[in-house]
C-alpha cells in the first residue's frame, strides 16, 4: 500500500457542507508560505504525491479539531496581470487588534475598518501579499 493510499484511509472526512480544502492562488509560491505561516501559524507539509504536485504548497492548520480541513496555495502564472479573484476566506482569529499589525508586517495590506456581525462577532478584510482577499474574524467578547 502506498503512502499517499495510507493517508487517505486515515482521513475522517467532515459533515456534509463543512469546508475541507481551500486553494489559494499565488504567483510566487515561497513569499505566499511564508505570509501564512508568519500571520495564521499554517503548517506546511509534503504531500505523499508531491512530485506530482511541485506547484502546490499543502497546508494545515494550527487547530487539530481541524485536521479534516486544510489546502494548498497553488503557484499560478497570471499572464494579464490580474490577482485575486477568488472566493473569501475568513479565518478565526484571538485578535483582530493583532492580526492588524501582524498582517502588514509580513506584507500583506488591511481593507477598510473592522466590521461588526450583529452581536456575535466582528470581520475584516485583508490582502495577502499575492493580491487575493481573506477575511479574519472575531467573536464578541462577552
């Protein structure tokens, strides 16, 4: 049996409608890993096939209560120039207050002002350094 057989034995795929991947889109492949392991702690692992996926950097997330859930930021080349594009992602965070600064830091941009989600919780949206939108969120502290 094969490693990459092995793994998917393994995995306990989630409910129905859960989200378990995410592709995020990247012309350059190490600045976008190391946006995202320096801001959201992403863990980035070989995948058992990745001779067969070189253009894919597979994630995981810091949480193992998500361990159903991760992705891969996939290189892309962006012949007219165009960045982002994709859906949004919000990821939970401790603190916007520090995400804000953190985010900057590691090249990335802020989009406009935190934004409440009726009483549970607050949003806002950035920019990753390769021009795609993210969401981080919050919950109300009560």
């Amino acid at each position: 049996m094969s490693s990459e057989q092995s793994a998917a034995e393994a995995w306990n795929p989630p409910v129905t409608g859960t989200p378990c991947w995410i592709e995020i889109p990247a012309s350059d492949l190490s600045r976008a890993k190391n946006f995202y392991a320096e801001v959201f702690n992403w863990k980035f692992r070989s995948d058992p096939g990745a001779a067969e996926h070189k253009d894919v950097a597979m994630f995981s997330f810091p949480d193992p209560k998500f361990e159903s859930l991760g992705g891969g930021i996939k290189k892309i080349t962006d012949p007219e120039g165009k960045k982002g594009g994709g859906p949004i992602v919000y990821l939970y965070v401790d603190s916007l207050e520090d995400i804000a600064k953190a985010i900057p830091a590691a090249g990335g941009k802020i989009i406009g002002e935190v934004i409440p989600e009726g009483s549970f919780g607050f949003y806002q949206l950035f920019e990753d350094t390769e021009g795609n939108v993210g969401g981080s969120y919050t919950m109300a502290k009560k």
